[in-house]
C-alpha cells in the first residue's frame, strides 16, 4: 500500500478526529500564541518550563473521552511555535522531560489512544520561536511581520533544518506506527523548498510509508500534479469551505476542517464562548456532506485536563454519534441538490437525510420518487413511511419527488437525523 488513495482510505471513512492543543502556554492559559501576542521574553517564558507539571496528564482519559465522542483519531501538539517539546528530542534540552514533569509525555500518548483503537497523528510546528537558528528567535517572535528586522542576524537557517529534519526524524521511528504528521505552517516565501520540503517527505515515506501528510508544508494540493510535498489532505481552519475542495480538474480531494471549539486552540481560562453540541453535530454533518473531515480541538489545562466545557460537549455529540454515527463513518456527499430542510449524507445505497429544519408536514426529497425502497429513522431504525397516496394526489404537479412523513410534530431529538 502507498498510493495516495489507498493511504487517504480510513482517512475518508473516520471523518471525525481530536486535535489536542498543549505544552506550556496552558500554564499562562491565554492560549498557544500568548509568547508572540504579548511579548514575552524568553527567560520570562522559561519560568513555564520551570514549573510544568501535569499531575495529572493521563492520557488513556483523554483517548478514552475520544472514542465516546465518536472520534476516530487523534492529532497532539508534539511541538508548537513556542518550540518546547512534548518528547524526548535527543536534539534539545528545551523538553517536557526536562521539566519537573520528566517524562516523555508522546511515547504515553501514542499508547494510550493506540490502545483505544484509534488512529494517531502528530502536529509538528516547522515555526520555532525558541531555535537560535530560526529567524524569529528571541523577541522576533512573531514570524510573519517582523521577520525584516533581523535580516542581519546570524542565522544559519540550514542548522534549524537539519534540527527540525532531525526531529521529525525522530518522531517518525521512536514512537511506532504513526498516521499521520500533521505540520504548521509556511507563510510569505517560507514554504516548500525553504523547508526542504522534498528531501523531508522522502525521508518521511521511506520511515512511514503509509503516513497522510497535511499541506502546509506549502506547494499545491490543488494542482492537476501537486508538489511531492502538497500533501496528502487540505487543511481549511476554523471553516467548513462553501463547495468542498476541487483541485484544478473539478475532482474533490479529501480535506480536513480544524475546528475549535470555543476561540483558542490552546488552554484559555477566561473564554467560555463554546459552540453548542448541536452546532458541532451539525458540523461534523456539513463537513461530511462535502467530502471532508473535522477536526476538533480540545486544550487541556496545565494539569492534564480537558476543561469541562469540552468534555460535556464532546459527550453529548458522541451520544448522538452512538444512535446516528452510520450517517458519518464511511460517508460521503451524495450527488443530490442540498435539500431545504438540511442535508445529505451517503454510503453506497444508503442515503443519509439530516433534518435540521423540521418544518411541518413530510419531507420531501426531490428527485426521488419510486427511488426509495423504503425508509427508517436512523435513531431507532424504526420504519418511516414514503408518500402517503393523499400527499402524492396534492402535489401531483412535482414531479419526480417523494415524501417521507416524520413521527410527531417535532424532530424527534433537535439533533436527530
Ligand atoms: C496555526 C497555528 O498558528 C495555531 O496556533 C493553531 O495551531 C492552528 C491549528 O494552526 O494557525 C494558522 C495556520 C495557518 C493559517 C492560519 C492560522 N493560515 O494559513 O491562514
């Protein structure tokens, strides 16, 4: 196996993931760009190393929180900008077993969630803001609008790559079977070659054959023959695009929405603005109905723990998730118009309604009359019935539509397919 298709596979069939957000910016708890927004030094930043310990990092809890939700893999910050490792890097000091938490906290993740079943992916950040060799080192620490400045310093970008290489390099043998790398981002001309993009994907699918890869390495994914190094998925951020993603031929290629789910990837304890789990549901439903997948972020706080928020919006998606998720896994959009009471989702002959708009009166599916063998209401596979006579003699004038009449007035759960 190592065709793009063949690896893209399960990728297409789990459809719902967890990105996890988390290193030392939990202990500031401002969210993960709290280094750069706010100026801090790099000794001020230190004091966090200093202190890190997450007593109560316990990474079974997280996967077994994942599989509950209906999730089918998971995506962890093995590094983010701020440059601090969540591994054993033979290539820093500047490490989680380093800190008074001292341990490698990804070797506990990658068994943990493997355990639970699901698949494992690493977000790898290609910015540093720690490297001396990164030009956005010390107080140029906000790579994209002050990198100008210090055009002078002493950089020798080529050490950064050989690091960064090397740590990828890393991550991609000491931990086993990995699914996917997961790295961020390239901005302005610091993308594709810049990041020797080539030489570090042939050195990732020699490691990791079967490994899915994101773009934001840089190149074109779109392109009718991408870059070696375009990527395995799109990654759109925090927006379920309008018509899916077509490359230049007009073929869908697979995607991947990262999504949080109240405004900061990393632990923020002041923002309570969470999206509703209906409004998740509805989502992951969208993503779906356009091809694509959701990723969707949780931030642990400096102890270990996913705040409370999320879990109790993660729970009551995976209970729907438990009655409906035939609807999800294995689905993709179906080649009908989106329906005016919702949307679409299909697996082979299975065709998916989501009603969100329940309307009164059945439901009708244009396009479908004498199509539907029959009908049930995924929730509790009971039977729905398509096309009442009297309904077929009052609207005699659609033609090629069918009704399917819904039990009682209501949706039988505002969430309910
Ligand atoms: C990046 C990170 O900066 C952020 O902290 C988080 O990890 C997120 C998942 O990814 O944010 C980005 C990356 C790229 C763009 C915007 C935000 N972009 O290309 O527009």
């Amino acid at each position: 196996m190592n065709s793009k298709s063949e690896r893209t596979d399960w990728f297409l069939d789990a459809r719902y993931g967890m990105f996890i957000h988390w290193g030392l910016y939990a202990i500031p708890a401002r969210g993960e760009w709290v280094r750069s927004f706010e100026k801090i030094s790099k000794d001020d930043y230190q004091g966090f190393f200093e202190e890190f310990n997450p007593t109560q990092y316990n990474p079974r809890e997280w996967a077994k929180v994942a599989k509950a939700a209906g999730q089918k893999y998971v995506v962890l910050t093995t590094k983010h900008h701020d440059g601090f490792c969540l591994f054993d890097s033979k290539l820093t000091d500047y490490k989680a077993t380093n800190t008074p938490a001292k341990r490698d906290l990804i070797e506990e993740y990658v068994s943990a969630f493997r355990e639970e079943g699901l698949k494992v992916g690493f977000y790898y950040s290609i910015i540093d803001w720690y490297h001396e060799h990164y030009p956005a080192y010390g107080d140029r620490i906000h790579p994209m609008r002050e990198n100008e400045k210090y055009k002078d310093k002493n950089i020798d970008f080529e050490k950064y790559l050989e690091y960064m290489h090397g740590q990828v390099k890393e991550l991609l043998t000491n931990y086993g079977k990995i699914d996917i790398m997961w790295f961020d981002f390239s901005y302005d001309d610091m993308t594709g070659e810049k990041w020797k993009a080539t030489e570090l994907i042939s050195m990732i699918r020699d490691i990791q054959p079967d490994i899915l890869i994101d773009n934001r390495l840089g190149g074109n994914i779109k392109a009718s023959k991408p870059e070696i190094y375009a990527g395995d998925f799109y990654s759109p951020e925090q927006i379920v695009p309008p018509e899916g993603i077509l490359n230049e031929n007009g073929e869908q290629i697979p995607w991947e929405a990262c999504i949080t789910l109240n405004d900061n990837w990393g632990y923020h304890a002041k923002d309570k603005n969470y999206k509703s789990p209906k409004q998740v549901i509805r989502t992951l439903v969208e993503c779906v109905s356009k091809n694509g997948n959701l990723l969707l972020n949780v931030g642990p706080d400096a102890k270990g723990i996913i705040p409370e928020e999320s879990l109790d919006i993660l729970a009551e998606v995976g209970k729907w998730m438990k009655r409906n998720g035939d609807s999800i896994y294995g689905c993709k959009a179906a080649e009908l118009t989106k329906p005016e009471w919702g949307r679409y989702t299909q697996n082979g002959n299975k065709l998916y309604a989501h009603v969100f708009d329940r309307g009164i009166g059945p439901i009708y599916f244009a396009g479908l009359r004498g199509k539907i063998k029959k009908a049930r209401l995924l929730s509790d596979g009971s039977e729905l019935k398509v096309q009442t006579p009297w309904m077929a003699e009052q609207y005699s004038d659609i033609e090629g539509g069918a009704f399917i009449t819904l039990p009682g007035a209501r949706l039988p759960d505002e969430s309910d397919t």
